[in-house]
C-alpha cells in the first residue's frame, strides 16, 4: 500500500463478495425454437429476450459458456444456429450464470423434406396426390405450392392431386410474408401415371405344391392343378406358365394342362392393360420323371478309330439309366419303326439317344435332343497322297489391310505336296460336301476355321486322311481404316477474338471462317466443337453462340466418319459484350401517395427498408439506400406473342418520384435489359399491389425505350376482361394497393392476412399488410385494403 493509506488486512472473498447486479438465474427467453420467415435470411433475438433490469445487457453467445470468441455481436440479425442468452453487468462486469441453459435453436424455415423423388399411381387409383410427398408438420401460416418448372415460370397447380407424368417442383410460401423462399426448386416429384392400371396385382402367384414327382414316359400333368384356392384372379386376368422365371421370348406354355418334365413358372397377366403381376416369378414348380428329359450325352462326335470301320454308340454317354429302363439309339429323332441301331455303327450320319422301358414300351420322349455325329473314314490309305497331315506354316491367318481377303493356299509349306496331289480346302474336318474351288480358297472373306487336305488329283476321292488336323483360322478385319477424305490440314481463320454487334447477342461461327468457303466434294463439311479433340456432340448452333468460350473447328468426312485432325488448333474465342436497352419506366404506389403527385419514403427514413434485394434477383444495393426511395418493385419483360413466356426479370429501387434506378456496385444506373427481337410487355410487380402489365411495345432492341403508367388508365394493358388495372390518386394513376399474398388477385386469403395482422396492431416491420408503407399496420392499411377488396380487383396477367 502507499504509505499512509488504508488497506485490508485477512479480508475473506468468500464471507464477503462482490455485488452481481446480473442476478444468479437462467434470463427467460419467449421461444426456444424459432424460424427464419422469408424473405428475410436472418432472425432478431431480441425479440424473444425478456427485458433486462435497469442497468444490465441482454447479450448472446454461440456456446453455454460465454467467451469472448463466441459473443454474438449483432443480435439483431443472427443466422441459422444455436444461441444462449446471458444477463451482464457492465458496471462489476459479471454474468448472471457461468453456464446457459436459456437455448434458442433458429431454423430455416424454407427447408422442404419430401418423402421420395418419385411418385406413382396405386392402382385402381389413376392420381397422385402431391401433398402425401411432403414430410410434415409444416410451419404454422406454410404451405407447399406446386409448380413444373424449378424457377417458377410457370402458374402454380390449382390441386396437389395430378394426373400427368411429368416432374413436379415444390416451393414453400409464406403466407404472412406473401412470398417463397427460393427462386429455383431444389426438391422434386417425378410423377409416373400408370394408365390403364394393370389388374394383374403384384403378389406372387400362390400354389399348394411346388412339385410333381414319378412322371413316367407318356405322361403328363396338368399345372393349374396346384394352384392354390387363396389365389385372387381379377376379371380380365389369368394364369400364364413359363418355363424361364423371367419370362424369357419363347418360353411360353401354350399347354399347361398337359406338361412333360421341366421347371415351370406361374405369372397372372392382365389382358387388358397386357402386362404381369411381375418380371421374375418365385411361384416354381419342378415336374420330374422320365417324360420329357433327354439322356445326356458325353460325347456328340464319334469317329472310327482305324483299323476299325465302325463306332460303339454307347461310348457316348456315362449316365446309368434308371431302373426299367434302357438307352437306344434310332437314325430318326421321333423313334421312327424301323429305324432303331444297334450298338455299333458303320455308316456316317446322325444317330439319335432315347430311354426305352420295355414293360410299359414307352420312350421318354418323341422328339430327342440327343443327337450323335458319326463320321466313319476310309481306313485304305491313298496311294499318291499318303496319310500324312498337310504341312502348314501356321494355323491362323488374317487380311492385311487394304486387303479385305485371306489366301489359304499362302499358309502350305513348300514341298509339302507329294507328286500328282493337289491341297484342297474344306470348312468341316471331315471333307464333307464340295470343296472350296481355287479361287474361293485364294480370297476367302469371312472369318472362319478351313481344313486341308491331300487329294489325288486322277483317283477323285482319294484323300489323304478321313479327318483332318491341319486347319487355319481365318481372321477378317472388316472394314479396314478407310482413306479420310477430310485431309490433315487445320481450317483457316479470321483472327480472335470474336464478339457480337449489338443488339445482336450472338456470334456466327461460320462468318469466322477466312475466305472464300471451299467447293467441298460430296460428304465433307465443316463441325464445330467446344473441345479440341471433337469429343461428345458437335455443336448445332454454330450461327448463334450465346456464351463465352473456345470453339474448336473441323473438316468432317461423312462419309468414312473420320475429321482432318484429332486434335484442332483453329479455333474462335467468343467474348460477347452485354446488349443494354435503357428504359425509362415510371410508376407509382396508392398506397405510398402522399399528398400531392410524390410518394413518400416513410419506410427508409424508419429503417424499415431492405438494403438487399428482397425478390432474390442478384441485384446490388448500397450499404444504405439513398434517401429518396420508396420501395423496391420487380420489373418482368415478357413477350406479346405468350405474355406467360417472361423473357427476363430484374428488381430495382423505386424513387419517390416513380422512376427505377439500380444500383451496379459502384453507382446508380437506369433500367437496362437484353434486346428482345420480338413485341414485347413491360410487367411490374410491387409486394402488396396489384401487377400491372403495358401495352404492346413493338420495338426493344435497341432503346432507349420511355414507358410512363402514371400519365392515363389506357396505359395498362387490359383485353376488357379484368376491372380497372390502376388507381387514380391526385390526378395519377397509381398500381392498386391489396395483394398481400402476391398471387395478383384480391381473394379471401389476403382478406384472412389483413385482418389477422390489424388485430395484432402489427409495428415497425417490413409486412406486406402495410399498405400505406408507413410500418404500421392501422385504419388507414384497412380502409386502402377493403376498397380494393370489394371492387373485386386482380392483375390481367393472371390470365397468362
């Protein structure tokens, strides 16, 4: 201490501590889950805080514990996430607890969970409700509105029940707010309509047996048999056996009342609707016995084996046969009379294996499958050739390209043919049939495997051998590479880069082309790429390209499919200039009127205006408004031949005057647009007034275009079938203040927002129930609203 001041001596912190004006209790929030409600992105905790004594701060952290990296600094605008509330005292600097438990989740309210991405019908029902898609409950004044297109282009479904395939995009709206939270869906419905709805059901066929057993040859049985009672057939329905569970081309059972052995499948078909209760059936029954299976056979080729001219024809099997029965073979596959061999065979030919029972004399089937290839050779040598096998110099042989022939006589050794022979060429090793002439063999085209013999050329027939083992594969590579008529030189080109002439908004590749364009023979062009390798699909609209990039050209021979390089270096670097058209467009709110031919811009001077784009268009704005705006206003260009088809849209700030400016991050700038190479509306959209959309203006291509709607009625477009499209206000026509729930028509759901909101007394907001725009919802909102309400008013482009 300094020298005679008074200090404490054995002062005890814990007897005697500091004074925490903060309290010792958890602060009381009104809501421990809150939502973001568009068209903000941001929620104010303020709101839900409870008021602090005289003295202390509410103040907010992202954690339970309060450190200095967590502090929320502005608590007026928080995004998405998990906030605690604290009490501070900032005279003694102390907190009211250690740890939070006074917890606010802020959520998002714009999320969407559905169910599935992919819907279809129930049969017998041909539709498909929407609204069993989404994953509820919904956020309280929410629903989901419907549309087939992701950005909205299009009207929004009448009914959450279809009856179309076609993709259904789902957007949530705000009720209160009168608007959705996302310009483009991200989730979605594919809606499959099955029509006519298939009565074949999907349940497996249901059957009191899966099997047969003991079938003896000649018999038969009837498969409908094990159908079970508990089956449910609808009318136009029956069941159709397979012999594949996939209901394989051919597999059909035309007579399931008398089957033979086999595996069978059980399908219902609708022969209405033509379709099955399903692709792969489980519903399999195994019909065994000896009708109807084939003796299975080892061997299908038997040849001779010299000195001895004949085969054993049971050498070809090693199956035992079931007791009773035997295995024969016929020269006939139906067992002809007759017809039966004996074991051993001495003739060439096709012999065919049956299981015969000689007590009941019945054979196992009337059509055998198994079938044996004799072949008996000529065991006398030939004198002239001898009985070696040809000398080959190799056993496989392909065309050299241009080539498209092989030359079989080019793969014989020298000298491996002995005087007075001659090699011949077969396409069987057993010199079956006529032999290939001198000139087939010399140019053989097709890929195939050829046999060589030795034939004495006076004692016609004599071969060498009855089976031969020297043979060539024969490989034809067709068609061979063709000559490419494109050439190999690069196509010549105007310098880069290239860009558009206003109000043109395209480039034309081809003008890029130097000189004059070649006298192309028949099946040459030109192709155009966004790649230098003339990958993927050439491009289609080489006479307008809209966007920015390389593009690669090629010649192109149509003809041998094949381009005069693999790899381009003549290419067009498009850069496109934007095309403005400045417009000069002036408009005016009722409700913002004051009293003499100006609104007034009550919502800036109370803070109440957004300083962000609140229709999510991308437009800029400074960090504080200038001082003369009223609001903002979304302005659409559509086009005069489909006004439903809106060819561009942009918000801008509304000056108290009625003129639009918008603000391109360094200054202020008129209206501009893309040309439009049509007749085009001006359409202006405000978020609690009616739509109003111009007359027909003949020519915006180039501008600058003026358009005033405060100067006459006449200037809102209007076909007669919709009431007065603007309000008059001292002598100026103004848009119609009322739709608060931004569908363009005064119904019963922005009356229902009117009044629920008057009641609350709602103040200081930025709400579409201010209709005056002075951030109070009061008599004077009501009376604007119910003079619109009862003339029964709505927008002309509600009809597009």
């Amino acid at each position: 201490m300094d020298p005679g001041a008074i200090g404490f001596v054995n002062f005890d912190i814990d007897d005697y501590p500091f004074i925490c004006n903060a309290g010792s209790a958890d602060a009381p929030v009104a809501q421990t889950n809150v939502g973001i409600s568009c068209p903000n992105n941001t929620f104010d905790l303020t709101t839900i805080a409870s008021n602090a004594p005289a003295g202390i701060n509410n103040v907010w952290y992202t954690s339970a514990l309060h450190t200095e990296a967590n502090k929320v600094t502005d608590p007026t605008a928080v995004p998405v996430g998990t906030y605690y509330l604290f009490r501070y005292d900032p005279v003694y600097e102390c907190f009211n607890v250690q740890q939070s438990n006074s917890k606010v989740e802020v959520k998002n309210l714009g999320e969407i969970s559905l169910k599935s991405e992919t819907a279809a019908n129930l049969c017998p029902e041909t539709t498909v409700n929407l609204a069993d898609q989404v994953n509820g409950p919904l956020p309280s004044g929410h629903i989901v509105r419907w549309f087939t297109t992701k950005d909205r282009s299009t009207q929004a479904l009448l009914s959450t029940v279809v009856s179309t395939s076609d993709k259904y995009y789902a957007f949530l709206y705000n009720f209160s707010t009168a608007c959705y939270y996302k310009e483009i869906a991200e989730d979605s419905v594919t809606v499959t309509i099955n029509t006519p709805c298939c009565q074949a059901g999907i349940d497996q066929v249901k059957l009191i047996s899966n099997s047969f057993s003991n079938i003896d040859c000649g018999q038969t049985v009837n498969l409908n048999s094990l159908l079970s009672p508990n089956n449910t057939i609808p009318d136009g329905a029956m069941v159709v056996w397979f012999t594949t569970n996939d209901r394989a081309p051919g597999t059909v059972v035309f007579t399931p009342n008398a089957v033979a052995a086999g595996k069978y499948y059980a399908f219902i078909y609708d022969d209405v609707a033509k379709c099955y209760n399903t692709d792969v059936s489980t519903a399999e029954v195994t019909v065994t016995g000896m009708n109807g299976n084939q003796v299975p056979l080892d061997q299908t080729v038997l040849i001779n084996q010299c000195p001895s001219k004949t085969v054993n024809l049971h050498t070809s099997y090693s199956v035992t046969p079931p007791p009773g029965f035997d295995i024969v073979f016929y020269s006939t596959k139906n067992h002809a009379p007759g017809t039966i061999m004996l074991s051993n065979a001495n003739t060439t030919g096709k012999y065919y294996a049956f299981y015969f029972n000689e007590i009941t004399g019945c054979f196992n089937t009337d059509d055998s499958k198994a079938e044996v290839q004799v072949v008996i050779v000529d065991c006398t040598p030939c004198a002239v050739t001898g009985s070696e096998q040809v000398d080959l110099k190799t056993d496989s042989k392909s065309n050299l390209c241009p080539a498209t022939t092989v030359d079989l006589y080019s793969t014989v050794q020298t000298g491996a043919v002995p005087a007075g022979s001659e090699v011949v060429w077969f396409d069987n090793p057993y010199h079956w049939g006529t032999a290939l002439t001198v000139a087939e063999a010399s140019a053989i085209s097709s890929s195939k495997r050829y046999y060589a013999f030795l034939h004495d050329v006076i004692n016609v027939g004599c071969y060498n051998t009855g089976v031969s083992e020297s043979y060539v594969d024969v490989t034809i590579n067709a068609p061979c590479a063709p000559v490419c008529n494109a050439g190999t030189n690069q196509v010549a080109l105007k310098p880069n880069p290239a860009t558009n002439l206003c109000p043109e908004t395209t480039v034309n590749l081809t003008s890029r082309l130097e000189g004059l364009l070649p006298n192309f023979p028949p099946g040459l062009k030109y192709v155009w790429y966004n790649n230098k390798n003339h990958s993927g699909l050439p491009l289609t609209n080489v006479t307008s390209i809209a966007t920015d990039g390389d593009y690669y050209v090629f010649v192109y021979d149509e003809v041998n499919n094949c381009f005069n390089t693999d790899e381009s270096t003549s290419f067009v670097k498009v850069i496109l200039q934007e095309c403005k058209v400045y417009t000069n467009i002036k408009v005016k709110l009722q409700g913002a009127m004051g009293p003499g031919t100006d609104m007034h811009n009550n919502l800036r001077t109370a803070g109440l205006l957004p300083t962000t784009d609140p229709y999510n268009l991308g437009c800029d704005a400074p960090s504080a408004l200038v001082t003369d705006i009223t609001d903002w206003v979304k302005v659409e260009i559509r086009s005069a031949v489909d006004p439903s088809n809106i060819l561009e849209a942009k918000s801008f700030m509304l000056k108290t005057d009625g003129t639009l400016e918008r603000y391109d991050g360094a200054s202020l700038v008129p209206p501009y647009f893309k040309p439009a190479f049509e007749p085009v509306h001006i359409v202006v959209r405000h978020r609690n007034h009616v739509a109003i959309m111009s007359k027909v203006i003949d020519d915006f291509k180039t501008g600058p275009v003026d358009y005033d709607f405060t100067t006459s009625l006449q200037q809102c477009y209007n076909d007669g079938s919709a009431p007065f499209q603007m309000t008059e206000v001292n002598g100026i026509w103004c848009m119609s203040a009322g739709d608060l729930t931004g569908d363009e028509t005064l119904d019963d759901a922005d009356n229902a927002s009117m009044t629920t909101l008057f009641h609350q007394g709602v103040m200081n907001q930025y709400i579409p129930a201010d209709l005056n725009m002075d951030g109070v919802v009061d008599d004077v909102d009501l009376s604007l609203f119910n003079r619109s309400y009862y003339n029964g008013l709505f927008s002309i482009i509600t009809k597009y």
